[in-house]
C-alpha cells in the first residue's frame, strides 16, 4: 500500500467548490485524467468548463470530464476529496466506487480530525491529507478567482511521508502548484490551529469583524494570545513541540493582513456551513483527552456553536 | 456618622429612571419630603407627575418636587444613587451640594466596585449600598411599569449594618417596600454576579438570546455553570464563602423563568449603557488581584466589550 502512482493517474475530484476546481483544473492542464463529481451547477461546468484566474494568469478549459455519481467514476489512482468536512456523512457512499487497491485518498479539509473520518471507510493505510494555504472563490459553477495560489502542505495519515506522498507533491508541482511533502501532517494541523481557532473565531464570536479589529481591540488581542497558547499547550502533550514564537509570527503575519475577512466569517455570512467540530470542538475533545484546561477555546466553541444554531433557526423561519 | 435620620427625612433622588421614579414615588407616598433630580423628561414629570402601575395596584403623584440641579436641591438626610454606573463621572459635581454631616448617600446600582466611586466623592462613612430585585421599566418619563416589586438588600459600604442602615431598612418598609438591612453587602454583590455574570453576559455574547435559550443549549448552560464557579472561587479568596449549591438555585430559578431577557440584554437592544465594567470588569480584576484565574469570565469580558464597542460606532454612522 505504498505503491508509487502511475505517469498519468486516474485522478477524481469530489466536490467542486474553489478548491476542487481549483486543482483539478492545474491536474487536467497538466494533462491528467481527472474525473469532476459536480453535484451543483454540473450543467453549467459542461456548457462552458472551468475558467481560473489568478494574479498571473487566465486559462479556460473548455471541455471538463464532469460526473454525477462517483459509480460512473469508478476506480482511480488519486481521489482528492474537497468537500467540506461537514458534507463527510456522504463519504461512506462517495468513496467505495473510487476505490482499487493502491488508490490514495487525499483530504484537503481544514482542521483537525478530517482523515479519520475518510479512514474509516476506506482503511487509513489509504489516506493523505493536506493544508491548503490559498486564497480562493468560486464565483460561479466552475468559475474560480484565485487571488492567492499559495503552497499545499502534504503528508500521510498517521506516519512519515513516504515515496507515494513525494509523489503526489511532484504531481501537483508539475501541474503548477507550489507543493511540499511533510512528515507530521499532524502537527501541521495544530499548527494551523494556532491562526484559525483565534482569528476565525473571534471574527465570528465577536460580532462579525475583520482580523484588524481583533488587533486593534487589547482584549481581543490578548484573549488571542491566551487562545494560541491553549493550543501550545495541547499539542505538546500530543507531541507536537510548537515554539512560543510562533505565535508571535501569526501577529506580525496578521497586521500585514489589514482589512483582512477569516474563511469561516465569509461562509458565515454567506449562510454557508463552517467547520465547527474541526477546528473549535475536535481541539477541545483532544485537548481534555489528554487533561490540558481549554476554557477560552471551549467557551469559544460552545459560543459559536450556538451562533450558527441560530443561524440555521433563522433560515428555517424564512 | 452613624447618627439616626431624622422622621421625615429629605430625600434626594438621583436619576429618575425605573429604579428612582419608584421607589421615590413610594417614599412621597408615605409622606417623605422626596426631591428628584430629573434631567430628560423634565416637563412631562412636571406636566403629570409620576405613574405607577405593580401587579396589585396603581397610584398617580399628581405633583413631585423636581429639579435640574443638586444646588438647587441642597443638603438632605438621604441620597438615593440611581443612574447607572456608567454615568458615575457625573457623580463628583452632582453630590457635593447634597451633603450635610450626616448625609447618607444609597447606591441601587448593580454590580462590583459601585461604592468606591460614591465613597471617593463623599467619604466612605456616608455610603450604603442596595442589591435591589425587582423588574421595573419606565415606559415614558415618569411612567413607571413595575411588574415585580421584589425586595431591597441593603448594607453599609464596608462594614456591618448599623442603627441607621435598620432605618433606612424601615424607611423603605414603611414606604410599601420590602427592604432587609444586612451585614454584608458585599458577599450580596458577589452573589448577585453569579446569576449576572453568565446569564445576562451569555445572552448578549450568544448573540441575543433569552435564559430559556441558554438553559436548552448544553454547551452555553456548562458554561454558565463553569462561571459560576469562577466567581464562586474569587469570592471565596475574598472571603465570601458562598455554598455551591448556590448555583443549583440559580439553575432553578432561571428554569421558571422561562424565555426570560436579562436586563442587560433589554439595555443592549435597546441601545441603552450596560454595567459592562462592574459586572464583568470588575470581578475581572478583583479576581486576578488575588490570583484567581477566570479565564471564561475574562474571554466573556472581552467580547463583550467589543460588542458594545461595534454598536457605538454603528451608532456614531448613523
């Protein structure tokens, strides 16, 4: 289960959104075979394709090979699941067809405990997963801006990279995107924790503002802080030795931002789903599992918690 | 200092809001010499006098004694402190011409560290302080809604009750209000937050939402539990010990009061000054002066702070 993948991989895309699309479209301009399971806005995707823009370049793919159901995929080398981790219920019924023996599921979620979940139905020894640094919309059924392409962070579920993550990273780098192969994807999860759990949720919790008022506001600013070192404290028991001035780089990081809106706050007030248990709660239940107090994290969580419970409330009375 | 108020004292009322209209309207009632500082709604008061409606009855003061400033008030054996605390800048100018030797200045308001700033302008030997229940709106100057008239705590700042603090006790009671004088005001206060502290705090951070709301959500009624216990700790360092099945109680309460809105969230709403310093504040820095951390009461603090800050700038672009 360490075979190395093919020159031109059989490679499904599940989930559309500006991240699948994304990438799959660099995939299929690199000359790939890539399978779209596009569930909304498909007729759109096969009438025009997908058009990327970035800061430096426009392309348009006309035709893409896009399907409804991940059967009439069948079986592929590389499976990039880029739904969001709340859509995971569905994997146990998307994945099984995708799946030969060597095939490698790679999860582009954000968060913490988001290969699990794909493990469990198709066995870890299967599973990569990845960090996503990247600035990315879709403004239409396959129309993606992506204002900043970034780096993707790439590593095995649960081990050390092996040949196959090395060869996945060169994939993507032959398709043009910046990749690296890493050997803790874990502790790369916490270390993207130690950004999203204070700005994502201060951003929401505190009324829906930007990264530049959380740094203008003493208290939010410091109540950040005690968030990051929650985090610190955590991972550490989990292994994962995080410097304390790597907190500091997320401040110096984040005043370079200015006016600058979190992920989670777009989707917010988009009305779109947020991965609550990912970033907020999975981090509680670890961090208690292991007794490290999290009292700023976990009122955070419950507070946001009950945010979109309103949110889906207020939806429903519409 | 502790000399005994007089049969019919003079009263000064400061602040003719819910609260002063009240229990002022009480006190003429039953035969005070009751002047109040009235400074919007001056006419109205002057035009009609003051309404008052309970549960049981309804009276009309045809004429009150009002006045737009303390000089022209003067001396008096009782001032009663009621404007709120954010406007206790006033309180340096507003006090002084009220005073004679054995003044005695009463503060209804809520909170921790409301005797100190009265203390700092008159002395400490003139203050009391009241913890009062009751729910009372004013729906238009001098109309008062009382729906529950409840009960007056009253103490002596920093020391046991004394003769006088007994009298200003039956000077309430003779007035048709229920009113205990106690030895220790400020344990009363301290076991006030713990009701104010997470329930008028959460119902604001959770985004606008009544007790009952609170109490269905797992998540926020652990948390609430979780801030009592915070407040149950420091005021334990302080010297107050408060049993904890004193927060068992406040869950009961809160259950029979169904889709209750805390006052605070009624002021927030409504764009009225909230007790964000002595409710939240305050405890803050009582806490950490003696090392007690409060980390869920501190993140509360905070963003309730930019809370409020969002809605003054709101306010200001309108």
């Amino acid at each position: 289960m360490s075979a190395t993948i093919p020159d031109k991989p059989r490679i499904a895309i599940i989930g559309s959104g500006a991240l699948g699309c994304y990438y799959g479209a660099r995939l299929v301009k690199a000359g790939n075979d890539v399978h779209f399971l596009v569930r909304t806005g498909r007729a759109a995707i096969m009438a025009r394709g997908i058009r990327v823009k970035t800061p430096t370049e426009r392309f348009h793919l006309k035709k893409v090979q896009t399907h409804a159901t991940t059967t009439e995929i069948g079986p592929c080398d590389l499976v990039i699941v880029s739904v969001k981790a709340t859509a995971n219920s569905a994997l146990a019924k998307l994945l099984p067809p995708l799946m030969g023996p060597d095939t490698i599921v790679l999860t582009l979620q954000n968060g913490l405990g988001v290969e699990e979940p794909v493990a469990e139905v198709v066995g870890g020894e299967h599973v990569l997963g990845a960090i996503c640094f990247i600035g990315s919309t879709r403004t239409a059924p396959g129309v993606i801006n992506c204002s900043f392409p970034g780096l993707v962070m790439l590593g095995e579920f649960g081990r050390p990279a092996q040949a196959r993550t090395r060869e996945v990273a060169k994939l993507f780098e032959t398709a043009g995107v910046k990749c690296e192969a890493q050997d803790n994807l874990e502790e790369l999860r916490w270390k993207k924790l130690v950004w999203n759990v204070p700005f994502n949720g201060l951003a929401i919790a505190a009324g829906g503002i930007t990264t530049d008022v959380i740094m203008a506001d003493e208290g939010l600013r410091l109540l950040a802080r005690r968030l990051m070192e929650e985090i610190l404290e955590a991972a550490a028991k989990f292994g994962h030795a995080i410097p304390r001035t790597f907190m500091d780089l997320q401040f110096d990081r984040t005043a370079k931002l200015g006016k600058y809106e979190p992920s989670s706050l777009i989707d917010y007030h988009a009305g779109r789903a947020i991965e609550l248990e990912e970033i907020w709660g999975e981090p509680v239940r670890r961090a208690k599992s292991v007794g490290v107090p999290v009292p700023r994290l976990e009122t955070l969580y419950w507070l946001i918690k009950r945010l979109l419970a309103a949110r889906k409330t207020k939806k429903k009375a519409r």
